[in-house]
C-alpha cells in the first residue's frame, strides 16, 4: 500500500502523525460542541418537533460523527491526492449544481437541496469546499505565470461557472461567498494586485445594475439593512426582532433555552441563519466573545498551517478554507448586529445542517493532511 | 534535500500578504467583538426595552361582579365557575376527517350535537389562533374527563369563566323567582360596545342587561386592572409579567325585596292565575313608609339563568313568541287602566277643588246621562242600580261609578288630571329598574296632542273611574296607595336597600326618598283611609275581612272588563285589589301593603282580592283558608 491510500490505522502507526495538529482538532471540536448546545437551544421549543420523531440535537450529533470520521480518513490521506481528481471534481460540482437547479427541492422560493433517500443533500454547501480544492489545485500549478492577467481571468472563470449557477439558485449569500474564496485566494496566491484592484474597480462601478438585478426580497433586505427601524413591522420585522434579541442579552445573556425572543418564537429560522441570535440573546456578550474567540483561533491556526504546509497546494487550501470561515462569519454575525444586509449564509459548525457540517469536517480533515503530510516525503 | 523540498516554494510565499490576511481577520474580529459590546453592553437595555415592547400587550383583568343579597342577607345572585369547550382553529389537526373525529369526540363527551360544533366552528372568521368557544355550561365533571382526554382532542381547550347563578329564597338555583327583579347578565353587543369600549368594555365582555343586574351594572362591575402580558410570535399569550393597575371588585348589593315573601307572593298569584284563567298577573308587596319594594312578582316568568349561561336561540323565541311576554316585567314596564282604584284621585281631587264637602249627598243613578249627550245615552253605574243618595265616604267604599261621574265632570279634565300627577302618575315612579313605562292621564294638553281641542265629556266622566283615558302601572298604582296609607308622603320605591359585604351584611344604606308630599290636607286623606277600611269591612272586599289579621286591613278594588273578545263574544276580566295594613282604622302607620293585578280572567269576579288573601294567610301563617274558589265563589278550605 502506497501512502496515498494508507489507511488511518496504518498512519496511526507512522511517525508521521507526530505532526497531527492537535490545536485544530481541539478548536473545530469546542466550536462543533458550542454548536450542538446552542442547536439544542434553539430548537428547545419548536412546536413542529413531531412528537417521538428524531430530534435535531440527535439528528446534529449524528452529522457530527459521521463528520469526524471524514475528518479522520481525509487526514490519513495525502492531499496531493486530490489534485489527482480535480477535474473529475470540478465537473461534478458543475453537475451537481446544474441537477440541483433542474430538480431540487424548493426552500422558500430557492432550490437549495437534492434529496436523496429522504436526506436532503445541500450542493453548495459541498461545492464550497470542493471548489476550494480545485481552485488551490489550479492556482498552485500557475507557478511562475501567477503574476499575469490570465491568472485572475482563469481563476474568475472557473469560479465564475459554478458562482452563476447557485446565484440562479438562487443562493445569493452561497455565491458570495464563492467570491471571498476566490478574491482572498487570488491575492495569497501572489496574484497581481494592480488587476486585481483595476478589476475590483470596474465591479464597484457595475454594482447599481447588480442591485437592480437583485429580486425584489434582496433589495428589501438592503434597504432594512440601512434602516431596520423605518419599518419594522413590515419588511424588516425579522431583523428588528433580531437585532432587539442580541440587545436583549446583555452581558451575561438570558441563559441557555430561556431567551425570550427565540423561546417564543419571534427570531425567523433560528436554527439556521438567525442561529447567532440565539447564541447572543441566551449567552450574551460574554458567550458571544467566547464563540467570537473559538473562531479567531481556529482561523489562527489554519494560517498557521497554511504557512507551515509543504507546497502552495496545502497553503491556497488552507488560504480558501480561512477565507470562507471568516466571510461566512462575518455576514452570519454581521447580519444579526446590523453590520451586514442579511443573507441566507450559515454560521460555520454551529447552524444545523448535515451537508454544511460534513463539508466542513472535510475541509478540516484537509488541512490536517496538510499539517501532517507537511515533512513526509511522497514516495 | 532538493528532494524534499521539490515543488514546496512552487508560488512565491509573501509575508506581506499574510500579514495583510491576518490584520484583516484581526480587524473583522474586532469589529464583529466591538459592534457586540455596544449592542449588549453599551445599549443592552435600550434592546432589550423595544424587545419587551414588541412582544408584550395590556391585557384586562377581569374583576369579579358584585353579589347580590335579598334583605335578609340570602344570596340570590352569585358567580359560579362556568365550563366552555372552545376551540383553537390552528391547533385542530389539517386533515378534515381527523378534525371531525375530534369534533365528534367533543360532542360525545358534552352531549352536544357534532353537526352544531361544526357549525359554530365553521362559523367563526377571526384569527385561527383565538379561542372559539363551542359548548357553554358542561358540567364539572365532562370538564374534567376532557381535560383527561386532552391528547386525543388536539386543538380543543376547556375555558372555566365565572357566569351569573341565580338563587331562590332557599338557595336552590332558580332563575324565574326573581327574574324580573335581578334581569341577567348577558354580552356585551356590538352597538353597546360601540358607546361602552371607552369605560374599558371587552368585545367578549359581559354586561347587566334588565333588571339590577341592568340599572347597577356600573356597582355590580367594579373596575377592570390591567396587566403587561408577553405574548409568543403567533400572538398567544404566555405570562404575566407584570400588574399595570389591580382590578377593583364589584361592589355587592341588598335588595329590599324579601326572597321569601316573593316566594309566598308568587306562589299566591300563580294559585289565582290558574284558578281564574288568568294570563298576566302582578303582585307587589311593598313598605308604604319608605318605599321599600318586598316582592315585585310578575307573570309569566323567565329563567333568568338560562340567559347567564348563554340563551340558546329555540329558548329565546319560545319567550319572545310568547303573547303573554314572559321577558316583560308587567309590574313597572306595562300600562293598565286602574278602574276603581283610580277613585282615589278623583275622591280626593273632588274633596280639595271644593266639587263637594265630605257630608254633601249626592244622587247616583243605575245609568248616568252625560250632559250634552243625546238621550238615552248613558253610563252605566256597575250594579246597573245606583246606590241611591251617598256622600263621598260612602261611595269610595261602594265604588259608586256614576258618583264619580259627576266628580269628574265637575272638576273638569285639567283639575282631575293635576291630583293625579300629584299622586305620581303620567311618569315614572323612578324605581331603579329599567324600562318602567309612564301611562296615561288624559288632560286637555293629552287631547291636543291627539289631534281634538278637549277630551269628551264621556271620557272625562270614565277617566273619574279609571277608564278609558286613563292607564297606570300596577307599581305607580301601588305607590299611590303607599302615600295614602303613610299619611300623604309619596316615597320613590326602592329595589336596592344598599350596599354589602361578601358575606351579605350591609354596610351602606341608600336612604329612602320623599318625592313629594301629597298637597292634600289631612283631612281628605283620613276620610278615604277610613273609606278604604270600609272597602274590606263593608264593601267590595268584604270576602277577606274574615281572614285574621293583625291591623285594620284596608284597600281598594277595581274591576273592569275590556280588551279583545273572548271567543264566546264575552270581554276578558282584569281585576285590582290594593290592601295596607295599619294598626287601626286611618292610621297611618301601615308597613305592609299589597296590590295584585289579575289581567285578563275567564271568571268574573276579583280574583286579585283572594290572591291578597292567600298571600297574607301564607304571611301571617293563618291556619285556616279562606280561600274562594274564583269559579264558584265558594269556600275553598271548607267550614
């Protein structure tokens, strides 16, 4: 057996795994656990619980661990590996996306899921991850030819196809953050910041048509984003009840399943994009900075990595997956304190949902590859 | 080590670019931690108060409705909790036949009937998530085996409201007792709500409606509190967090009706109406001293607990449909004319203008002719005889019509009219009751309005006997007996003797109210109280003077038949009888009197003279009954 197809149980034996990045595991899994509580919370009083059915808690910790074992086996493998199926990858992101929009299931008004065996499989949550991957893989192969124009146009391309098809989802916030991989990306990558920035120009003198392209909801959001108190019983009733429940914790927070606002009701889709709101409202400031700091340290440490991996593959992948944490966030926690206009985007291993959850651990099974195969020489 | 380190360095590594990545996540970090320090930290409060504001509404607190005690301190109106099956629309399962299994659970366990709850249901067009209620009033007990069963019932909630119970003199549950005396309480509707919701009346508010129940609704319903209540994001209230202001109970009323006597008195005239054919009767039992009200009987009856818990509409109608009026309190809101008995204003009208002296004889006729009239048109005296020479002592006693005829045509319409506002009548006695009517006392104004310049002489001559022209209620009737009997003081009647604790005892006594005093000398009005003694000793009620009583029982009859015709071509007979009981003959000190009203009998005859009788022999406990049958006129106890 090769390394590439090592198993776990072999690397475990290696020498190797000396270099398994404890820190990382400890952050994904403190994060991962605050994620369960406050997914616990937050869906403590949902009437729509069918009595007897599996609870989302159950439901969570079964994502979770089938997540870990991803984790696992993507760490025991070379990730050098992948670059091996980047453009199987690629293709099949692009078919996903493309089935998704032909025959997935319909979430308010947005394809957003396939089901498959009664599981609903959300694509652009995995194509994030996947993308990240081939982008890294390409980028990484530009060498000495970073630093041209064709750079960032291949780049935009290739990002470019499948940001258009989940923006028809339409998954808006999805396709944002493909940009924030792909911008974040290009500019580790060492990618010429003159374009970069003429072409960040030309997009900043455009976005008044994009905003008249946005449908009629997206421009509402934008306009509560700028005052949600002008109306707030009407279009911005969501964000002003939200806004007020951050508020309302105060420094220590309600406590754990006693904020008012999310016990009774009044916070939309508090399990998935308003999950912050939970989280700020029951464990205030306090559990706010907490969860504030998990991620600093995490998206520390995956720098680290980045810094520390043996090639450009592992540090544009460890680049990607940083970018997309904070982006994510940023718009997640931005939306609810009133920094940002808000956007369907879910708060990294905290808002429930399996695709997110496993593409995650993925991810971070990655960069633990990157950490561990970092000194191992590949034959 | 070229080995190694083959394709590490393949992209130029820059630790610019890294440092500018990482200040940019430090930055983002610290924005996010800033912006939630001043939301939490800085401005927590402010959040938190529009939060609150949001999700709270002032809510009422009900307060609990007065009691009301008859004037021995026994309730006769209490609160009781009351159980209603409602329903919550959006909590009833989707699915159409599941909903109708619950529906049908629901009429099981109540008795009601599946195909109404539908109804009812389908009926309702507010918010899915208010309370519709579908059967009112189930006992405790279907209560509580709902609420066991309140997995299989989803949707279904059982709401404990306190209603309205209405006593009897012994405490049993009895709505028709008192029933025009108390009314009932009822909701709110929508016209009154209109006027009501500024003095903090609900639209699913109950109110007094007839009744004291009606007049003191604003005691009996103390004062609503209100509450901040937060509500979930569907509008359903969760808990009270705080008391706004507290509510105030109703304060709790006397009567000065005396449950049993209303018992003996309704007992009594129940007795003559169905021995005399009789389809409405009167009787009020009154104080003559202060005006106190002691029973105020009027029937047919209702059952004014039927109305507490919600009238179903076939009960409703029956009442309505009933052409006796059962919902009509006869004594105060219905007109009559006072016959005979009216002979007490025109006695003393006569008397005071100087018509005649108390000694001056006066010829009476079988049948009177009316001056102007042409010949052989006459009124009759009502023996068809006349009493030959009488002075006017004696033909109060003797009832003499055609006597009267003259007073009346003597004194002219505006003269007889003027005594008679003088007794109170043409306007409401201003008893505490609602819808009490005025009647009628012709005057030359009365005729003008009529579209003539006087009343006839014909009129003018019945209207000295009570006839015609002239239409009273039985309670101003008796009310003008009171002021005879107390020597001249005309009292305003009182129903509500005053204010009490829960207990029943008084603690504030409304005091009694002289509306005026009868302008009479003294002297007229000793000569018709001994007129009136006469009336029981050697006149019209003569069949009572045996009865044993404990005073000098004195009154006046009237009789007289009118309306429509009976099928045999015969008119109905209506007949009065109003008695006082003072210690002797003219004394002024009578503190019971009764005046029963029999309208519309089959027999002639007074039956409301042996209604009196039976009443006082139930009152004064007489062993024996004097009782006469009033077919037969024959002694009903035997010898």
């Amino acid at each position: 057996m090769g390394a590439t197809t090592s198993t776990f149980v072999d690397s475990v034996r290696d020498r190797a795994w000396r270099a398994f990045d404890w820190q990382l595991l400890l952050f994904v899994a403190l994060i991962v656990g605050f994620g369960v509580v406050m997914g616990y919370s937050a869906s403590f009083n949902e009437a729509s619980q069918p009595a007897g059915g599996i609870s989302q808690t159950v439901k969570t910790l079964l994502w979770v661990a089938i997540g870990f074992t991803i984790f696992f086996v993507a760490a025991s493998i070379d990730y050098h590996w992948l670059t091996t199926f980047t453009a199987p990858i690629y293709i099949g992101v692009l078919l996903l996306l493309v089935l998704n929009l032909v025959i997935g299931k319909s979430l308010n008004g947005a394809t957003l899921s396939i089901s498959v065996a009664g599981l609903d499989f959300q694509v652009s949550e995995v194509s994030k991850v996947l993308m990240i991957v081939v982008l890294a893989s390409w980028l990484s192969g530009r060498r000495e030819k970073i630093g041209r124009l064709s750079t960032i146009v291949g780049a935009g391309i290739l990002m470019g196809i499948p940001t258009f098809l989940v923006f028809r989802q339409p998954d808006l916030g999805t396709a944002l953050v493909f940009v924030a991989i792909l911008v974040t990306m290009l500019f580790m990558s060492g990618a010429s910041i003159g374009w970069m920035a003429l072409l960040a120009g030309v997009v900043v003198a455009v976005s008044p048509i994009a905003v008249n392209a946005l449908a009629a909801y997206q421009r509402a959001r934008l306009f509560c984003f700028l005052n949600p108190y002008a109306d707030p019983q009407g279009a911005c009733y969501q964000l002003v009840q939200a806004l007020n429940a951050v508020g309302s914790g105060g420094v220590f927070g309600q406590g754990l399943t006693a904020g008012r606002q999310n016990q009774l009701g009044y916070l939309p889709v508090q399990t998935t994009d308003f999950i912050f709101t939970v989280v700020a409202e029951e464990l205030g400031f306090v559990g706010g900075l907490l969860m504030l700091g998990l991620f600093a340290l995490l998206v520390w440490r995956i720098l680290v990595i980045g810094w520390g991996a043996r090639d450009a593959l592992g540090s544009m992948v460890a680049w990607g997956l940083a970018s997309m944490l904070l982006f994510q966030l940023l718009v997640s926690v931005g939306m609810v304190i009133g920094i940002m206009p808000v956007t369907g985007i879910p708060l990294p291993f905290i808002t429930y949902g399996g695709s997110s959850m496993i593409s995650l651990l993925f991810g971070m099974g990655i960069l633990e590859s990157v950490r561990v195969h970092a000194r191992k020489q590949t034959f | 080590m070229a080995d190694l380190n083959e394709g590490r360095f393949d992209l130029p590594r820059s630790p610019a670019r890294l440092i500018a990545f990482a200040v940019t996540a430090a930055l983002l970090f610290a924005m996010l931690g800033g912006r939630l320090f001043q939301m939490q930290v800085v401005s927590g409060t402010l959040y938190a108060d529009r939060a609150v504001a949001a999700r709270t509404i002032e809510m009422p607190i009900k307060a609990p409705r007065g009691l009301i005690f008859d004037r021995t301190g026994r309730p006769v109106a209490i609160n009781v909790p009351s159980w209603t099956v409602e329903a919550i629309p959006a909590d009833l399962p989707a699915d159409a036949s599941q909903r109708d299994a619950v529906l049908a659970r629901v009429a099981s366990s109540t008795g009601a009937q599946a195909a109404g709850l539908q109804q009812r249901l389908s009926a309702y067009h507010g918010s899915p998530y208010d309370q519709v209620p579908l059967v009112r009033g189930i006992t405790r007990d279907q209560a509580l085996l709902l609420s066991e069963r309140a997995g299989d019932v989803p949707g279904i909630v059982v709401q404990v409201d306190p209603v309205r119970q209405y006593l009897d003199e012994a405490g049993k549950v009895d709505g028709s007792l008192l029933a025009h005396v108390l009314g009932y309480t009822g909701p709110v509707s929508q016209e009154q709500l209109a006027a009501l919701a500024e003095q903090g009346y609900l639209p699913d508010d109950w109110i007094g409606k007839d009744g004291v129940e009606g007049s003191y609704e604003s005691i009996l319903r103390g004062t609503y509190g209100s509450q901040q209540v937060e509500r979930d994001a569907s509008g359903r209230p969760i808990k009270v967090i705080s008391t706004t202001t507290q509510a105030v109970p109703g304060r709790n009323l006397m009567l000065t009706i005396d449950a049993r006597l209303q018992r003996m008195a309704t007992d009594a005239l129940t007795w003559g109406m169905r021995a005399a054919g009789v389809k409405q009767g009167v009787t009020i039992v009154m104080n003559p001293q202060t005006g106190e009200i002691l029973a105020m009987v009027s029937l047919p009856s209702y059952d004014d607990n039927a109305f507490a818990t919600g009238i179903s509409t076939a009960t409703f109608n029956t009442y309505l449909q009933n052409p006796n009026q059962p919902l009509r309190n006869h004594a105060i809101a219905d007109i009559y004319p006072p016959g005979s008995t009216f002979k007490l204003v025109t006695g003393t009208a006569a008397l005071q203008e100087g018509v005649t002296t108390p000694t001056q004889l006066w010829p009476t006729y079988g049948c009177f002719h009316i001056p102007g009239a042409p010949a052989g048109q006459c009124l009759f005296d009502w023996n068809h005889a006349g009493f030959g020479p009488l002075n006017i002592e004696q033909a109060f006693f003797r009832s003499s019509d055609t006597f009267f005829y003259q007073m009346a045509i003597h004194l002219g319409i505006d003269r007889l009219a003027k005594w008679a506002y003088d007794y109170g009548f043409a306007k409401p006695t201003g008893i505490n009751l609602p819808g009490e009517a005025s009647g009628i006392i012709a005057s030359t104004e009365w005729a003008q309005s009529q579209g003539r310049p006087n009343v006839f002489t014909g009129e003018l001559a019945q209207a000295g006997i009570g006839q015609n022209v002239i239409a009273v209620t039985p309670l101003q009737l008796a009310n003008a007996y009171a002021a005879l009997a107390n020597g001249g003081r005309l009292m305003r009647p009182m129903i509500v003797k005053g204010e009490t604790d829960r207990s029943g005892k008084l603690i504030k006594a409304y005091p009694p109210t002289l509306i005026r005093k009868i302008s009479a000398s003294a002297s007229t009005m000793q000569l018709l109280r001994f007129g009136a003694r006469e009336v029981v000793t050697s006149g019209h009620a003569f069949n009572i003077r045996d009865v044993p009583l404990p005073g000098a029982l004195s009154g006046k009859t009237g009789t007289a038949e009118f309306g429509a015709k009976e099928q045999d071509g015969s008119l109905p007979f209506h007949s009065w009888f109003v008695g006082y009981l003072p210690s002797s003959p003219g004394a002024t000190d009578a503190t019971l009197e009764v005046l029963t009203f029999s309208y519309s009998a089959t027999v002639p005859g007074n039956v409301s003279t042996e209604v009196v009788k039976y009443f006082f022999q139930k009152y004064f406990n007489v062993q024996r009954d004097y009782r006469l049958d009033p077919r037969t006129l024959s002694l009903l106890g035997g010898n």
